[in-house]
C-alpha cells in the first residue's frame, strides 16, 4: 500500500494508528498537498487537514515544513534510484536495457500521486537541502548508468558518465513532456520510439573485447 493509499485508508480524524503506519499517512496527505500547490503554497494546517489530524499530531512527527518535504524528497528519490538499478538489472541485453530504464522514468513520472513533481519540477531548489537531494538522485542514477557503459563498451569513466547523463536526462524531460502534453502516444509506443532514438548512438560504440557492435 502506498503513503497515499494509507492516508485515504486512514483520514478520519481520531483513527489511532501505529508511528510508522502514521508517519507513512502523514507522508502521503503531504504528497498531496506539496504536489498539488507547491512548497510555498502548502500550510502544515493544510496537510493535517488532509490527513485528518490534528497540528500537534503531525509536528509530533515532523518538526517543520521544510523536515516533512525533506522526508518526502528523500523517500521518491530512492524510489526512482531503485527504479533505475532494477531496470538496468533486468536483463543482459543492451537494446532491451535501454528500453527498460526509459520506460522506468516513464513510469516514474506517470505514477498517479505526481511525486516526480518534487524530485524534477521542485519550487524549492533554491534551498541547499532540497538542491543537494536533487542534483545526488540524478547524480547516482547517472552513475548506475555510466557503470553498465563503461563495462559493456570499455569507454573511459568520464567518456560513459557523459553518456549516462545524456540518457537519463532525455528520459525524464521527454517523460514529463509526454505525461504534460497529454500525447496521444501510449507510452509503450513512446518508450520505444525514445528507445530507437538513444540505440542508434549506443550501439554505435562495440561491445568492449570486440570488435562488432
């Protein structure tokens, strides 16, 4: 179940409810609100509201604003690291693992609570806090990236990391356009035309210890 399945289970007020499954409650009921109006926008009376709490409530699990956003950053962070190291681990074969990492940032961003919002489209990148979150996500899923490059072409470090962050990059921009535009493409189709894309510059490079692509 997610935070925000749990918050629905969970939103009339006086439900007493173990701190983890709590905690989780209060993470989902923020994920609401931070997505629907943004960082500065959203009161902590609006989130206990959503969440069908009382204040005191939900600073007994998070002292502040900015602590409560910081826990949700972190937690959708590590959901889309793990997205990336899953689709990557998924098979051998290079033209499927490119599919299967971009369709990871597809489904990412087409997840139905829109926390990709937070990670990729935050109002709050100016604070240090929120930056380094930010920039350390899009940094380690670069480098699980450059990892699989670099072993499978014999490219240099630097040479694969520069690819790596081409390919994330173009995933989740072209992702967020897709999901924003409203694109009649499914996204299957556009996993796939993306795929096409990014493949005829990948297998360009041969497989490291041959001589053919």
């Amino acid at each position: 179940m997610t935070a925000i399945e749990q918050t629905e289970a969970a939103r009339p007020r006086g439900t007493r409810l173990p701190r983890r499954a709590r905690r989780n409650q209060l993470l989902g009921a923020a994920q609401e609100v931070f997505v629907a109006q943004g960082y500065h926008a959203a009161a902590m009376d609006d989130i206990a509201e959503r969440a069908g709490v009382s204040k005191p409530v939900l600073y007994q699990h998070f002292p502040g604003k900015l602590e409560l956003y910081l826990a949700l950053l972190d937690q959708h962070c590590e959901s889309l690291l793990h997205a990336v190291r899953t689709a990557l681990a998924s098979t051998s074969d290079n033209k499927l693992r490119v599919a299967a990492t971009m369709d990871a940032y597809f489904a990412y961003v087409e997840d139905e609570g829109g926390a990709f919002r937070l990670v990729f489209e935050s109002d709050l990148t100016n604070e240090p806090a929120v930056r380094e979150r930010v920039d350390r996500v899009s940094l380690q899923c670069a480098e699980a990236i450059s990892d699989v490059i670099a072993e499978d072409t014999g490219l240099s470090k630097d040479e694969s990391m520069l690819l790596a962050v081409g390919l994330g990059g173009v995933s989740q921009v072209v992702a967020r356009y897709w999901l924003s535009s409203e694109s009649a493409i499914p996204r299957d189709q556009a996993v796939q035309l993306l795929t096409s894309l990014a493949w005829r510059g990948i297998a360009g490079f041969p497989l490291h210890g041959t001589e053919g692509h």
